[in-house]
C-alpha cells in the first residue's frame, strides 16, 4: 500500500521543489499571511467558503459577504493583494475563473446558494446572472466546474441536481441553456476526468418544496459519462456510508506504478472515521480503499491535498478542518513514504478552514499553502524551511 501512495507523484501540486526537508526543518514555523478579509454583512468578519488558486491570483466566494474576490500576487506575497471585490453574487459559494470571451482574461463564474450562478466578464466584471440557473423550485448551487462540454454545476435542495450549461455568448446571462444530467444530493466537487464527469456528493437529503429526491444512492463518489447517442449515465465508483462519515472535497489525478495506469480519488472523509480515503483502479478489478489514519489535534476533516512539502518529490498530504476545538490545528500535513509524521501549520485559533490549494506563493522553492478560514479571510502560511 505504501508503495502505492507514494506514487502519487504526478497528482496536483506534486512536483519536486529542490532540496528535501526534514519533519524538524518544516516544524521551525509556517507565517500566516492576509490576502483578503471582508466584512460580513452583519459587520462582523467576513472569511470565506472556498479558495481557489491560479497562476498569479486567487478567487474566493465570500458567503457571509456576499461576495466574490479576485487577488492579485504582488511581487511581494507578504505585501497586500490588490483585490478586486464583485457584487451581486448573493450567498457565494463557490467560484472558477474561465476566459469566456476569448480577450485573453479570466473572467469569473459564482455559484450561489440564492438559486443562481453568476458571470462577471472583463473587462467591466458587471455582474450577469444566468437566468436558466434560477430554477422553480429554488435550489443552492454549490459547485461548478469548466468541462469539455461547458459549466458543469452541482445543486443541493429543490431537489439537488447536476446541470450542464452551454452558450455561444457566455458573458450574456440571459443566452445559457442548462440540461440536468442527474441528480444530487450536496455535492462536494466537480471534477473532469478522462472523458468523465466525477463527483464528491455528501448524499444529505434537504428540506425541500415540494418534495425532494431520496439521495442516499448519491453518496460517495460517481461519475457521469456520455455515450455515443449524448445520452448520460451514472456509475457509482464508491458509496460511502452514514457510519463512514461524510465525503467533502475531492482530488482527482492520475499516476503509473509498474506500467500499470491508475486513476486516484484522493479525499477526507469528515466524522465518525475522519479518515483520508484514496480509492483506485488498476492492479486489480474495480476499486479499492487505501485509507490512513488523519493528523492527530485538529479538527472535523474538510479537505486534504496532495502536496510535497519536503522537497523529496514525492507527495505528502496537507488537511484542513472544520469544526475545530480549542488548542486544535485548522491546518497540518502528515508527510514522508508512509504518512506518519506530523507537521503543524497552522497552530490554534482558527475557527472554520475550507478547501485549500499548494504553490510556491513567494518563489522560494518551497510549496506553501493558500486556504481560508471563516473569521480570519484568505490566508496564506509560508513553508520557511531550510535543508
């Protein structure tokens, strides 16, 4: 099994960054930095509901703000991130940066928990929001992910849905058509893969009006696949049970062991088993669980990613966590070939931590960690260590 994991070199933010550091050298302390905190609408303080990296900014959906931000890296991370802060995004909860109008810019998609997805376009960035997302009876877009076939979004209540939406003239909110692919009860992540459509679904079933779709069979990790008439189908790669706890974010890669190819899930599984789930394919038929035990102090999982923190090339895991007690971590890495030491990053203090995302924000060599937490914004902490 170990030999596996190690192997998973090639998933996310996984490539060798120079010199390894020993567990002595990534514990000697991990700077928190600010990039971006709002005020809620309540005046308190407004963190966020997830981050998202990309080549020199970071997206954020502010929920309790109602909004979205887009940080732009100055030459010196440690430095405030001009950010550019859009409106009209209602209770924001995730969101991706795709060139929609070919001007050579991101612009931003929101999902949004009021029953609508929103686009904001460059280089005005005025909110437009897609009128197909709006749906009777209401629903709470929860996730979104650019495909091969367009804006992939995942609902939960109304009932849930997986939804697929096309236009030839994206930055009109009003031009979207939007097909239903399947349903869903609170889906965690969307992800393309290998022709496929994958997702983390927590399967809880909602209030909802009238009624709402039993989606016990939605839990766990599936994917949809279309066949040669465009017709689309569900295949269950692995249900996870009530007793299990629940699946949160979901990171999808690929990777080699004796020529053999494989796909990995790699994900945390929240409370009662809080342990990270890797499911796989390839040596023998179906999939199989490969789990390890989480960081010991830290709080209810809520996402974990691959990342080499050492330097050795080979990935180590970095989790956050919900629901954190005191005196327990929001973020920590277990790291070297078996997963068994521990690395603090974060410290105590932090309240809610959301998905995160590895780089090398300040160019040093070292992958630091990006992440959110819902008081204190978006934050970044510094991987300060030496050979």
């Amino acid at each position: 099994m170990i030999r596996l994991l190690a192997a998973l070199a090639l998933v996310s933010c996984t490539a060798p960054i120079g010199a390894a550091f020993t567990v002595s050298a990534l514990e000697t302390g991990w700077p928190r930095h600010v990039i971006t905190v709002l005020t809620d609408t309540n005046g308190g303080p407004g963190g966020a509901d997830g981050v998202f990296l990309y080549d020199d900014f970071v997206l954020a959906a502010h929920e309790q703000a109602r909004r979205t931000t887009r940080s732009q890296r100055p030459a010196d991370p440690a430095q405030p991130w001009p950010t550019l802060v859009l409106s009209g995004v209602g209770l924001a909860e995730h969101a991706i940066a795709v060139d929609l109008n070919g001007d050579g810019v991101r612009d931003i998609l929101t999902a949004s928990e009021d029953n609508r997805i929103v686009v904001h376009c460059s280089p005005a960035f005025a909110p437009a929001t897609i009128t197909a997302s709006q749906t009777t009876p209401a629903t709470r877009w929860m996730q979104l992910a650019w495909t091969s076939w367009g804006l992939v979004g995942g609902s939960r209540t109304g009932p849930g849905q997986i939804a697929l939406f096309v236009s030839a003239t994206p930055c009109d909110g009003a031009s979207w058509s939007r097909q239903k692919l399947d349903d869903a009860g609170w889906p965690m992540s969307i992800a393309e893969h290998d022709g496929r459509i994958v997702i983390s679904d927590k399967g809880q079933i909602q209030i909802c009006n009238p009624t709402c779709v039993n989606s016990s069979a939605k839990r766990g990790f599936r994917y949809l696949e279309q066949d040669a008439t465009g017709a689309w189908s569900n295949t269950m790669i692995r249900q996870v049970l009530t007793t299990e706890g629940d699946p949160r974010f979901l990171h999808v890669g690929e990777w080699r062991v004796d020529g053999l190819d494989f796909i990995g899930l790699v994900s945390a599984v929240g409370k009662p088993n809080a342990s990270t789930l890797y499911t796989a394919r390839g040596i023998v038929p179906g999939w199989f669980d490969l789990p390890i035990a989480p960081p010991a102090s830290m709080g209810e999982l809520q996402d974990v990613e691959p990342c080499d923190l050492t330097g050795d090339g080979i990935p180590d895991l970095v989790y956050t966590a919900t629901g954190i007690g005191e005196g327990e971590s929001g973020v920590a890495a277990l790291v070297g070939p078996d997963f068994t030491e521990r690395v603090e990053i974060s410290g105590p203090g932090l309240v809610k931590v959301d998905t995160l995302a590895c780089s090398d924000v300040d160019g040093n060599g070292r992958n630091d960690v990006v992440t959110t937490d819902e008081t204190l914004g978006v934050l970044w902490f510094a991987n300060e260590a030496t050979p």
